[in-house]
C-alpha cells in the first residue's frame, strides 16, 4: 500500500452534483489522494469501490432495506452491483434499481435515489495533478419530512464511517 490521505472538503458549488437538485440539508466530500502513475476511469474505480465495501456495510444496508419495505420506502435494490462489480457500461440516465444515474462521463459519476422521505445524490469524481490522483466521494441530501429527519439522523454517524473505510480499503486497490 502506497502513502494516501484521506481528507475531508467541501464541495463547490460549481460542482455538477448540485445541477437541478435544489435545496440541501446535508452535504459532504470526502477524498483519497494518492500517488500513482497513472489515472483510472470511472469504471475502474467503480470496480474497485464496490469491492472495497466491506461484509459489515452490505449486512448494514441489508437489515436497512428490510426495515424499509416495512415503511414503503425505495431500497436502491442495488444487490446486483454488489454480486457483480464488474459492471462497466453503465450510462447516463439508466437505472439500477431505484437509483438512477444522472451522468457518467470517464472520470466522473453522479447518482440519485429520491424517495418520500429524503432524496440524495453521490458522485464519484477522478482527477490528477502531478504524480496525485484524487478520489472524491460526494454525498448531497434533500430531506422531506420528519422520517426523514430522524433516519438521517441515525446513519449520518454510519454513512461518515462507511464513506471513511472505504476510501481507506480503495487505497490499497489502486
């Protein structure tokens, strides 16, 4: 494993995530800076993050969705991405499931899920500068009522740790 950071930033307003989302309640990025040689694609990283999430998280997301069907709440249904990370061809304005994607471009990715009680969108952005190449993982969030308030509430602790571990797994992937 190559010397990495992991640092968290704000997003800036000009970023492509905030494009006709409106209003936000939560926001935040967090980065992994490497040195490498070279840049990954979108779809190289993806691959990676997806193996980078580990058993505790999937079991964690699981027990969420389970909870959730019980509130008549979308679930992402994103099990495929999990049984098969090496998928590649995703495009913009496909759908997963419940999430859709908002873009896909070689270095970039924004997804979105909007549900009664909170939407959200979280981007993967890849840049270089030198001999570092950033990873960014951006999270925005619309929250539309009490359930939401009080959800966000108890995984924002989960989702700060999650997005933290596995930036930090992504580093020995890279």
């Amino acid at each position: 494993m190559g010397i990495f950071q992991i640092k968290e930033q704000l997003i800036p307003r000009n970023d492509k995530i905030f494009v006709s989302f409106g209003e936000t309640n939560y926001e935040d990025r967090f980065c992994l800076i490497l040195e490498t040689k070279t840049i990954s694609d979108i779809d190289f990283v993806i691959a990676k993050l997806i193996k980078s999430i580990p058993y505790w998280v999937i079991s964690l997301l699981n027990l969420r969705n389970k909870i959730g069907i019980i509130f008549g709440l979308k679930t992402g249904k994103i099990e495929n991405f999990y049984n098969n990370p090496q998928i590649s061809n995703l495009k913009t304005s496909q759908s997963i499931g419940d999430i859709v994607i908002i873009l896909k471009e070689k270095y970039h990715l924004i997804i979105e899920l909007k549900d009664k009680h909170l939407d959200f969108r979280f981007s993967i952005l890849i840049g270089q500068e030198n001999s570092l190449t950033k990873v960014s993982l951006s999270t925005i969030v619309k929250i539309n009522n009490f359930f939401g308030t009080l959800y966000f509430f108890i995984i924002t602790p989960f989702h700060r740790l999650i997005i933290k571990n596995i930036l930090k797994k992504l580093s020995s992937e890279m």
